[in-house]
C-alpha cells in the first residue's frame, strides 16, 4: 500500500532537533557587541536652533557633524564599479551561472534551516527574517515563502500570510497543494468559508491522488492550524 505523504511534506523541520541553536546565540553576542560599538560612535547632537528668534536668525544649509559632502570622483567610481559587475554577469558561461546558481541554494537553504529552528522555538518574528534573507538570494522557491507564510499565520497576520501564499500560487505553483492547503487554512481562521471551500477544492482537484491526505490534513487543521 502505497503512502498518502505527499512530497511536498517531505519536510518535517518541526519534529528533528536543531544543530543550530549554537551558532545562533554566537549571532546574538556579535549583534550586542556591534550595537556597544554604535554607542560608542555616537556624537552628541547640537541643537543648532538655540538662540533663533522672530528677529534674530540666518537660514542656510549646513552639513550633519562629521559628514562630507559626496565625493563625485567616488560616484563616479561606484558607478563604474557597479557596470563592472553587471558586464561580468553577461559575460559569465553557462557553467559559471550553474555554479553560482547552486551556491545561491546553498545560502538560501542554510538560511531555511535557521528559520525552521527559530521556528520551533518558537520565534516567529526571526524565523520570517531568516526565511527572507533566504528569498535575497533564490527568489522562486516556494519552500521559503510558504514557510514564512505559516509564521504570519501563528502571528495571526492573516492578509499578509496571504500575500506570500498568492505569490506561489499565481507566479510559481498554481497547482500546489501545500499553497491550497495553507490559503484554506488562513481563510478559514479569516471566517471566509467561501474561500475556504474554494481552496480546499482546488487542492482536491490539481491533487486527486492525494485526496485522502488532503481530507486528513483539513480535519486536522480545524484545530491545529
């Protein structure tokens, strides 16, 4: 007898434990020792309109403290830096794209595994900033947005939940039934009953050999969606 998991639940982040919870207190300390830093660069401000009255005053433009005004020799340097980048882009092969492309997974699959442990925790707010850090660098990957949807949804920020569901529905996987299942969820908890029946059928129907898992899944989400 054949299994009713459909792959795109393969993934079952929520259950294994995390190897990562190491490395993410070692982020925490840098982020306190930058944030001592930034104290420490922080120049007193000056009030510039002390003794400004009706008849007692001078307009002009004035600089920040400490800011010097944009250099257009290094403008001009970026730019040429940034057209530099770009023409290496054109010019890469074929190879070379493939090559950067995997290593580009491979960031983004590392960042997965970050918001899949601030997840458990759970920490909603991290993990949706760890999966869309993962999104800067593959931006068509469902896993990503449908993660950092269901972290809107358990922060009960339904429409915007919504927004990355739709995102995969209408421009990368209309037929996926992990975006069906999770658009019937958020609808449901929404009190859209229409949409919710609309979903629920489009899961069935793009997915009829996984109809019994579909119906199994709705049953469960009523209470632990």
């Amino acid at each position: 007898m054949g299994s009713t998991q459909h792959p795109d639940f393969e993934e079952n982040f929520l259950l294994k434990p995390s190897k990562v919870d190491d490395l993410f207190k070692f982020l925490d300390e840098i982020a306190k020792a930058n944030k001592m830093e930034k104290k420490k660069d922080e120049k007193v401000e000056v009030d510039l309109s002390a003794g400004v009255t009706e008849t007692n005053f001078l307009v002009m433009e004035r600089c920040p403290l400490g800011l010097k005004k944009p250099s257009f020799k290094k403008t001009s340097v970026v730019s040429n830096l940034n057209q530099m980048t770009f023409m290496r882009q054109i010019d890469m092969t074929s190879d070379q794209r493939n090559t950067a492309r995997i290593e580009r997974v491979r960031v983004a699959n590392n960042y997965r595994r970050l918001g899949n442990a601030e997840f458990r925790k759970p920490n909603y707010e991290k993990a949706i900033e760890m999966y869309s850090k993962g999104l800067q660098y593959i931006s068509d990957t469902e896993v990503l947005y449908l993660n950092r949807a269901l972290c809107y949804v358990k922060k009960r920020e339904y429409k915007r939940a919504i927004i990355d569901i739709d995102f995969v529905l209408y421009h990368l996987d209309f037929h996926s039934l992990r975006g069906w299942l999770y658009k019937a969820g958020t609808l449901k908890r929404m009190n859209n009953e229409a949409g919710y029946k609309e979903c629920a059928d489009n899961a069935r129907r793009f997915n009829r050999e996984f109809v019994g898992f579909v119906d199994k899944f709705l049953e469960k989400m009523r209470t632990d969606f």
